[in-house]
C-alpha cells in the first residue's frame, strides 16, 4: 500500500509517498481501507516537527500524517466484535507515535478509535469532521454553559469554529460569532445571533453588545486575551491552541487539548446524518498529489477540508 509520512521535518515538501506492506491488525484492531482522510493544521505540527519540539512525543525516524478517517473495515483483529468485515467506519486517531497513519490506501486503528458511519452520507464528506466537531463538542463541555447563555466564537468560519457555533445552538446557546465580514451570512445561517467582523475591535466592540461581557468563549482564532477579556467576571474562556491568558477576574482559563471519544463520535455523526452540523469539503486530492494538499492548506482561505481520496 502507499502511505503518507514525513521523515525529516519542513514545508509541504518534507512529505513523502511510500510503499509498504499492507498491515495486519493486531489484538482489538481493525484494518480500514480508507475512502477519504482530511488534512489539518494537527499535520502541519508532524510535518514541521512541532510535537517533537513542545514534548508531546518522541524523536522517530518516521511520523505518519492523518488524523480523521472515513472508509470501511478490510479486516478485524482478535476480541473485536463491535465491527465487522465491510462495515462503513468514521473515526480519528490521536497518537503520535505511529509510522503510518489515515492519510494512506489502508490504515489499523484500535478499535475504540472508530464508530459505525451513519447511512445515507458520503464518506468523503464524513472524512471532514471527526477531529474539529469532537475539538468543538469537548470544548463546549469544558465551558459548562447553560441554555440562554452567550458565547463567543473568535475564528468563527474555520473548521472548528463553525461546528462550535452549530453545536452551541443545538445546546441553546446564544452565539457571537467573530470572523472575516464576508463570513457573516454563513455564520448567522449557521446560528449565530450576533456578528463582529475581525477587522473591528473584537474586546469594545463585544462588551458594547453584551454589557458585562459573554458568559464562555472558545478562541479558535488564537486571539488570547484579545478575545478573553471579552468574558464577564466569573465566566469561562477555552483555548484551543494552548494559549489561554493566565487568570483573572475569576474568569476560568481552559487549555484543551483534543481527544479521541468514540462514543461522541458516534454521536456527531448522526448529527450530521441529520443535517444539524455541517460537512465541508473544500478540495479534494489523490493521494500522490498530497504535496500540493499540504501546500493548499498552508495557503489558507479555505471554507471546509481538504480530503485526501486515496
């Protein structure tokens, strides 16, 4: 099979195709012939070396690329039973220290790293959301709302800050979505109740709407304390790429870091299936062409994912 890794770190070029042998799952995995597998800015800190750098894994001869993964079971290990030879699968993996990972033609997960894939949606779309919809859910756990309160999403039209701004309306939340002024419909479609363009004064101009200032905010956009001294006193305030202001004003400050949870996984999914979240893709691209996906990623811009289709 062909696999995507990256064995010296850099730019969209470090990454490379290779050619292996086909693995074989072990005891409570499971083979997955992907159908599609989304490329994230997670890539971005393999390829440049970053997760070595800040600690969260070992210096390895070689890394593989891929978080999300959609496709179906090829084969099953010893004591899996929730799955099935052919089954259609939607699922992310976190660890880093694998060789090969989802962005190849076959790929082996444990088996509490996937959920059945609801029916009647695209795999390739399904490839989309698994890691920025748990990212988004988990976040708004963390902030412990209740219906009727205010958040506030800052980089509202990325991958996890629409799904943020989607799910919190599910929740009963009241939305402030902060993103670039030609997002503004998309996000008021997708529920936001109020909108600030980021070329305003994010901090003036949220605490002139909301007097007092927002119950909770998840900070997507990495604005730090440009976006949480929006929060009242007393309220809550998620960061998303480890940046969260030391605290003040008895303001909770919450660093969260992403995890695999398979049973919300499952329950995004039928979300989806349901039309409440969205499924974006943005661009497709075979496998051999994964270079120039990192690349498009590395641009910006981007409405939805990048879906490698091996």
């Amino acid at each position: 099979m062909r696999a995507a890794v990256v064995r010296e770190f850099g730019g969209p070029d470090a990454v490379q195709i290779i050619e292996v042998s086909t693995p074989e799952p072990g005891v409570g995995e499971v083979l997955v012939k992907v159908a599609g597998a989304s490329v994230n800015f997670a890539d971005v800190m393999v390829r440049e070396g970053m997760n070595v750098e800040y600690g969260a894994t070992g210096a390895r001869e070689q890394f593989g690329l891929g978080a999300d993964v959609s496709g179906t079971v090829s084969a099953i290990g010893e004591g899996v039973t929730k799955f099935r030879v052919g089954d259609a699968v939607v699922g992310t993996q976190e660890r880093l220290d694998r060789a090969f990972s989802t962005q190849a033609e076959y790929v082996v997960l444990e088996a509490w790293e996937l959920a059945p894939a609801p029916h009647g949606v695209d795999l390739i779309e399904l490839a989309t959301f698994g890691m920025n919809a748990t990212t988004a859910d988990e976040a708004l756990d963390a902030l412990n709302l209740g219906a009727g309160d205010w958040l506030l999403v800052s980089g509202a039209a990325g991958g996890v800050g629409l799904l943020a701004v989607e799910l919190a309306k599910l929740r009963g939340l009241r939305v402030v979505a902060q993103a670039g002024a030609s997002d503004e419909e998309l996000l008021r479609d997708a529920g936001a109740e109020l909108f600030v363009s980021r070329d305003e004064d994010l901090v003036p101009t949220v605490r002139q709407l909301i007097p007092g200032g927002v119950d909770g905010a998840i900070d997507a956009a990495n604005l730090a304390a440009g976006a949480a001294d929006a929060v009242r006193h007393g309220g809550s305030f998620v960061s998303l790429l480890n940046s969260a202001p030391m605290p003040r004003r008895q303001v909770r400050m919450i660093n969260h870091a992403w995890y695999t949870d398979t049973e919300r996984l499952a329950k995004l999914a039928s979300y989806a299936a349901a039309g409440l979240i969205s499924l974006r893709v943005a661009k497709t691209y075979p496998l051999d062409q994964i270079v120039e996906a990192h690349k498009a990623l590395a641009g910006g811009g981007l409405r939805g994912r990048i879906v490698i289709v091996p």
